[in-house]
C-alpha cells in the first residue's frame, strides 16, 4: 500500500486510519504525528529514569559486596582480609 513519497513504514498504520489523504486531513495528521512524538519523549524519560535507579542500585549492591569482602574479622587486623 502506498502512502506517498518518503512516508517512514512508523507511519503506515497511522496513515491508514486517515485514508484517503485529503489535503484537510493534514492538519489532523500534523497533530496525531505531534502528539505521538511527545508520548515517545514522555516514555523515553520514564526509561531514563528507572535506567539509572537501575545504575544506583547496581552500585550500592557493587558496595556492598566490597564492603563484606574486605570487612574484618574478628582475631584479624582486617589487612590480612584485603591480600
């Protein structure tokens, strides 16, 4: 199915709810086209974001594990621990 010249396949299934393209259907599909891109910027931030509560916790548990590996134990000087 053709949509016209340079239409991203993205597009095709929004395309296809307003077939036949007539040119007082652009303003229409200007604004579906605007309002998806903000949904997509709006999620990539959610993903932003829980990508680097992702990061922090990933680093508190790369602590932690530092932390036990080289804790000291009792009758030691914690050095011995660490060698």
């Amino acid at each position: 199915m053709d949509h016209g010249p340079d239409i991203p396949p993205v597009l095709h299934g929004v395309l296809v709810t307003l077939r036949p393209a007539a040119p007082d259907d652009l303003p229409a599909l200007l604004d579906i086209l605007d309002e998806r891109a903000a949904q997509i910027d709006e999620r990539i931030a959610q993903l932003v974001a829980l990508k680097k509560e992702i990061r922090e916790y990933q680093q508190r548990l790369r602590n932690k594990v530092l932390q036990d590996a080289t804790q000291e134990e009792p009758g030691t000087t914690g050095k011995e621990m660490r060698t």
